[in-house]
C-alpha cells in the first residue's frame, strides 16, 4: 500500500519514498533499470509496490558502488526468469567482494584518522 493507502505510487510519492529524483527515475526506466512504468488515464506515471521494492535493490546497488552496466545486467538477469537465479548470486557475490574490500579500506582510512585526532588532543592537553 503506498502512503495514501492505495497499492500505487505517484512519481512524487516515490521520489520521497526512494530518494532518487524524477530525472533519475525517468533515466532508470528509459535505459531499462526500471521496467516499464504503467500509466493511469490521463497517462501519468503509476508505480506499484514491486516498482519500489525493486528501486530500493537499485538504491542498494548504486550506493554500493555497481556500475550502472552491471545493474542493468542484474535486471536482465532477474526478469529473464529463476534459470538466471546462479548468475545472480554469482554477480552479486563479485560485487558483494568489492563492497567488502571498500569497506576495509575505508576501516582503515578511519584508523588514520583516529590517530591524527588523537595526535591532536595530545598538543591540546
């Protein structure tokens, strides 16, 4: 159910529900991330609750760093049907590696930090 208690979404509502902006969101389904959005009479846009399940996968995917090639693989992938269902773990394993190895490098990047806040409260003290 969308925020007014209906099972579809305005582009407005979803823009606030997924935090991506209309020109993402136009940008998504223009190159195939996003399936074909359904229409209502007046031929606005109207997104259902699967649309937004699977932009929050998207979010997740960019904010992790996947390039936009790779998500569109990964939609390909899933809407082609459960005999993909190898590939995409093994895509999202690879990437899954990647986000781990960022994440170590950020861990420490934030030692370095640390030690030079530490560094500094010494010469305050």
């Amino acid at each position: 159910m969308g925020p007014t208690g209906v099972s579809v979404y305005t582009p407005g509502q979803v823009v606030e529900e997924t935090g991506f902006s209309l020109d993402t969101l136009r940008y998504y389904e223009r190159i195939g991330l996003l399936e074909s959005i359904g229409r209502n009479a007046a031929g606005q846009r109207r997104f259902t609750q699967e649309d937004i399940g699977w932009l929050g996968m998207v979010r997740c995917l960019r904010d992790t760093g996947m390039p936009i090639a790779e998500m569109l693989r990964f939609a390909e992938m899933t809407r082609a049907g459960d005999h993909t269902v190898r590939d995409r773990i093994a895509l999202l394993e690879a990437h899954d590696r990647r986000v781990q190895e960022q994440v170590e490098n950020l861990r420490e990047k934030q030692v370095a930090i640390r030690n030079k806040i530490g560094y500094y409260r010494s010469v305050v003290d």
